[in-house]
C-alpha cells in the first residue's frame, strides 16, 4: 500500500519530476489542484489539473531548459501542509546559462493527493540564466 501521508506524497510528486515521469507525476496531484508558480518566474501564473500542470509547467521546463531539477533537502510537515526547502539546477538552452536558485514550495495534501502548490524563488535568478 502506498502511503498517504503529506510528506510521502510530495516526495513522490518530486521522484516522478526528476524521473521525468509525468503519468506518475500526475497520479500525485489531485484533480482540481491549483499550482501556482510565483509572479516573476517566466512560467509564472496558476494551473489547474494534473494535465495542466504537466503541461504548462513540466513540460515547458523540459523544453527550455536541459537537466532542470528540483533537489528537496527539508520538510517541515503541518498537518496537511507540507514546506520543502530545494534547489533548482538545470541550464537553459537557449544561452547554455546555467542556474542554481533555492526555493521553497508550500503543498497542501488531502485524502493523499496534492490540492495545492505554491511556489517562491528569486526569479531574477532565473530571468539572468535566460537573458542572451
């Protein structure tokens, strides 16, 4: 049986992006998730279901950019809150800039599926790795 707690959940949604598995990724999101990436980030708005978030975000991640990885280091789990402390690191195709920018990604887990994403990093990092 595959666990359903919170931190579980969110650490699979992480093993799946990093395997570029995207059906697995989206079996850890729940139909009507709200995924929002942060104002400033060039991917910036909110997504709603499993496919929409593959689509308008994994996907187009994985077409401007080579290797882009999320690296989770810390949780700090709240009932059905779950704060993850990364590093994004990946290279941007189009300059061959790479970037390495912390983050911090607020999901909020219920009945074992991701309802809610948030995410924060310092955009201007990203916009420098894409600027010619």
């Amino acid at each position: 049986m595959t666990s359903t707690a919170p931190a579980d959940v969110v650490r699979r949604q992480y093993l799946a992006s990093a395997a570029s598995d995207l059906e697995a990724l989206r079996g850890t999101l729940a139909p009507d998730v709200e995924w929002t990436e942060m104002a400033g980030f060039p991917l910036a708005g909110t997504y709603r279901t499993p496919a929409g978030v593959t689509t308008n975000v994994m996907e187009r991640l994985g077409a401007d950019w080579d290797d882009w990885t999320a690296h989770d280091d810390t949780y700090v789990v709240d009932g059905e809150n779950v704060v993850v402390l990364a590093r994004y690191t990946a290279a941007n195709k189009a300059t061959g800039k790479a970037v390495d920018v912390r983050v911090a990604h607020h999901f909020v887990v219920r009945g074992g599926l991701i309802v809610r994403f948030e995410q924060f990093t310092d955009t201007a990092k990203v916009r420098d790795a894409m600027t010619p």
